[in-house]
C-alpha cells in the first residue's frame, strides 16, 4: 500500500516535471505567448506614400539607408504631441552630428485638419529637422495600418472632436525594419541611448 | 552745534553709512528676508484661495505656431470638511475651457476624455490637475499663452463658488513632474 501511494507520489512528480519541462520549453519557443509581442512588432512598418509639410510626396522608398524615428499625432493635441516633438527636437539637438544620420517622422492622424500649410507653420517651433507628414485619408489609414496604430475620431462638445492614438515613437532601421519603440514619458536618457543605438545601427 | 548739524547732515545723505546697531541690522536683514520670501512665493508657488479651497500654482505651457488648444495645471486643496467640485473654467484666452482626463494605456494609446462632472475635491484631500493626468483644455484659443507670460482664467467651484487665478506660462516641455523629461 505504501509502496503503491509512493510510486504514484513519483509519477505525479514526474508528470509534473514533464509538464513543467514542456511549460518551459513552450515559453521559450518561438510560438511563445511570451514572444507575442515581439513577433507582431517584427511586422510593424511597410510602404506608405505622404505629403510632406512643404508639400514635397516622400514614400518609404525615399527613405531606404537612413533609420528614422516615426510617431502619429495631430496639432489639434494639448498635450502629447507638443511633448513628444519637443523631446524629439531636444534630443536631435543632444545627438550632435550623428543626428545628420536620422530621419524624425511626425505623422498626422487628422488629415482633415492637418494640412501641409498648417503643419508646416507648427512645425517652425521645432526642430526644422522633423519632417511633417499627412495625405489622404486613405494614405493615413495605410500608414496607421502598416504601423499598427490605434486611432481614433472622438467627438466633442459643440461639433468638434479629438483625436485618440497611439503615443509611441517607432524607431525604424536604415532597411525601414522595425528596431524598438519610445514610449511617451520615457527618460530622456533612455530614449537618448535608444536613438543612438539605432543611428549606429 | 558744529558737530550736531554735521552728525544730522551725514544721518540723512549717507543712511547707509549710518553705523547701527545690532538689533537694527537685524531688523533690516529680517526685513530683506521677508521680502524676498514674499517675492519669490509669488513667483513661484503663487496661491489663491475660495473658501475652504486653495488653488496652488495654476501654470500652463507655450504651445507651438498656429495651435489651438492649450492645457492648464494646478493643484486644488480642499482645507474644509465637506467635498467640493471643480465644476467649470473661464479665461480671457479661450473661448471654451473644459476640465479633461488624458491617460496612456498599456498599449501606448492616448485617450482624452472631457470630465462631464467635474474634478471632486474630497474633505481635506488634494486633487493635483498635472501632465498626463487631469488637466484643463483651453480651446478656441483667442491669443497663445508665451513663455514668462501669465495669463487670467475663473475656476467655479460647487460650493466655494468663483475665484480668479492667474496661469504662469512655462517653456513648452516644460514642468515635468516625472524625471528625465529634459528639461
């Protein structure tokens, strides 16, 4: 009797080694729940075709050789979108002459709004570096797509409205892969060093 | 006389030469300190105050070129026993002010949402109105708030009813209250 409660003690123990084995295995495979996110951001990014703020057409093939930083916002945005390019604009300043090697990226997500006369005025209080983007609706749904970002047209109190999306900044290589992400209200250190790894590539 | 005359004379045209005593040189340097405290709390803490409610240094931001929309900050503390509600805003440069809550969820997505009801102060609690949190939304901007510059705004209150304050302008990635913003 004891024998047998032992011997079953042991294969539950070794099942659960088993399973615990397997549980480990599966975690560390490529198909892990664990890796979900980085196998979808592998995907982030693809070709796109956008008006710049001076007017100019620039499509993911102008900018093959040279990693860039992309985000999405709207000038219409009290608060996210000035913060970003503001840190954006301090942080090519503390970049010096490697900065010369990134391209910065901001993205309209409200067309409607965002024209290129628009953003060309806003963009003069940053750094004249940050490229302006908008276009279509269609082209801006295509860019949103491809960078898998959230946005989102909220209506407001008498007939306006806002816009929700994503806060991140993309950071994309010379190959226009997808290399890591700023988070908005990251440390100014970190994202310093994030940027510079990507221009060293 | 001579003397007295001369001593009167040096009194009045060199007051600063004057030799004091002690207790008068320490009148004078509580004097310059309480003067100096004075000024730079106005500066920079600077108070308001309606009823059981203190407004602690509304500030807000330069915005850039052409935009039209602002946001302010402050904190609200409510010194009485009942709770209070921060139930609307006017100010002289937008043509509507609205209290909002701005939050970044665990995907990076922004959502802003105006507060219908207002911010509740609760009994002798605080309410920080601060980047990323909530915040006030100056729209339809009729002049841009600029660096160094203030300007005036009138909170509502459910209870302690109306009180002016004025906003500070600070730099436009200015007053982070997370480190490492830069600045």
């Amino acid at each position: 009797m004891a024998a047998k409660s032992g011997r079953a003690a042991l294969v539950a123990i070794a099942a659960g080694a088993v399973l615990l084995g397997a549980g480990t295995v599966y975690l560390l495979s490529p198909n892990s729940p664990l890796r979900e996110q980085q196998s979808a951001v592998v995907e982030i990014g693809g070709p796109f075709k956008l008006t710049t703020q001076d007017g100019k057409p620039l499509s993911n093939e102008d900018l093959k050789g040279s990693p860039f930083a992309v985000f999405f916002g709207f000038t219409h945005c009290p608060e996210v979108c000035p913060t970003t390019l503001w840190e954006m604009s301090e942080a090519l300043k503390a970049l010096g002459d490697k900065a010369d090697k990134l391209k910065v990226l901001f993205v309209s997500v409200d067309p409607e709004r965002d024209t290129p006369e628009f953003m060309s005025r806003y963009l003069k209080s940053f750094d004249p570096r940050i490229i302006g983007l908008t276009g279509s609706q269609e082209a801006i749904d295509a860019v949103g797509k491809a960078y898998r970002v959230y946005s989102k047209k909220v209506p407001t109190d008498g007939g306006d409205y806002t816009m929700d999306h994503t806060a991140s900044v993309y950071l994309m290589d010379a190959e226009g892969r997808f290399s890591g992400v700023i988070s908005y209200e990251e440390d100014s250190k970190v994202r310093l060093a994030k940027l510079e790894r990507l221009v060293n590539g | 006389m001579h003397s007295n005359s001369r001593s009167f004379a040096r009194a009045v045209a060199y007051p600063f030469n004057r030799s004091r005593s002690l207790e008068e040189r320490l009148g004078i340097l509580a004097l310059a300190i309480a003067l100096l405290f004075a000024m730079s709390h106005s500066l920079w803490a600077h108070e308001f105050k309606a009823g059981d409610i203190e407004i602690v240094h509304p500030w807000s931001r330069a915005i850039p070129a052409g935009a039209k929309v602002a946001a302010g900050y402050l904190t609200l503390k409510n010194d009485g026993s009942t709770a209070d509600r921060l139930v609307s805003i006017t100010s002289e440069i937008a043509g509507k002010s609205e209290v909002h809550e701005m939050a970044v969820d665990a995907n990076g997505v922004m959502t802003m949402r105006q507060v219908p009801n207002g911010v509740e102060i609760p009994a002798g609690g605080e309410v920080e109105l601060k980047p990323g949190a909530y915040h006030i939304m100056f729209m339809d901007l009729k002049q841009a708030p600029k660096k160094g510059e203030s300007f005036k705004a009138t909170l509502t209150f459910e209870k302690a009813g109306n009180v002016d304050v004025e906003f500070s302008v600070g730099d436009m990635g200015g007053e982070n209250d997370h480190s490492g913003h830069g600045g």
